[in-house]
C-alpha cells in the first residue's frame, strides 16, 4: 500500500540522513529541513501512490454505467438491486469510520516517529559520538510499526 511504502521511504531517508559526515548538518541543511522533508515529500508520494481520485472515478462510472445498462436489459432484476444499496451505504460508513481510526493510529505513531528523528537530528553530534545511529533507526522503524 502506499502508507506501508511510505513508512519504507521514510526509514530510509532516516538511515541516509544519519550515515552523512558531521559536516553535512553544518552547512548543508537543518533539522526543520530534515523533518519537513521527512513529513512532506513522503505523504505526496503515498498520495500518489494510493491512486484515491482515479480509483474513485473509475468505481463510481462504473457503478452508474452498470446501473444503467441494467436497467435496460433487465429492469426488474435492477429494482432488485436498488433495494440493496442501502445495504451497501451502511457497509462503506463502518468501513469509513474504520478506516478513519485508523488513519489517527497512523498519524500518531508518525508523530511519534517525527520526534525520535527530531530528537536524533537536533542532537546528531552526540548521537554520532556515542554510535548511536543504530539504535536511533531502530526506535524509529518500532514507531512505525504502529502504523501498520
């Protein structure tokens, strides 16, 4: 999925960013860069990832179209179905409030995960001098796991 691609991305980027000379956080960027970048990019590639606009379009012509070849072929068997679709309206609100839990699960142990990198970063001399980059990429990806 594209939130577990995400989470793979951001590791990722953590183990990079961590693996840069002492230098690199002197010159080259800042801690609000890391994370903004951490947060940012990341979600516009799950979004992409996740196709949810061209999905919906394709799921809903293709539920009015079905709708509408059946009812000229065969309208009774339509109205049949037609009495179902409250069944399937009650179906999507539970799967949407489902789905809604867990997408605040997900933020939050992405809030979790922001603040061990904010945390590594804003202290990346002392993490670096006490080899602790390892240990920083482990509690991070434990975070994430939260989320999936």
């Amino acid at each position: 999925t594209g939130e577990r691609q995400a989470a793979r991305i951001r590791s990722l980027y953590l183990k990079t960013i961590l693996k840069q000379d002492i230098a690199f956080f002197d010159t080259e960027t800042n801690t609000g860069e890391v994370i903004g970048r951490m947060s940012g990019d990341t979600i516009l590639i799950q979004d992409a990832m996740g196709e949810k606009v061209g999905k919906f379009t394709q799921l809903a012509t293709s539920f009015f179209g079905g709708f509408v070849v059946a009812f000229i072929k065969g309208w009774r068997l339509a109205l049949v179905l037609l009495a179902c679709i409250p069944c399937v309206v009650v179906v999507g609100g539970v799967m949407s409030m489902l789905m809604a839990k867990m997408s605040t699960r997900g933020q939050a142990a992405y809030t979790e995960a922001g603040n061990v990198v904010d945390q590594t970063v804003g202290a990346i001399r002392t993490v670096a001098s006490f080899t602790g980059e390892k240990k920083a990429i482990e509690k991070y990806n434990s975070r994430l796991k939260v989320a999936y």
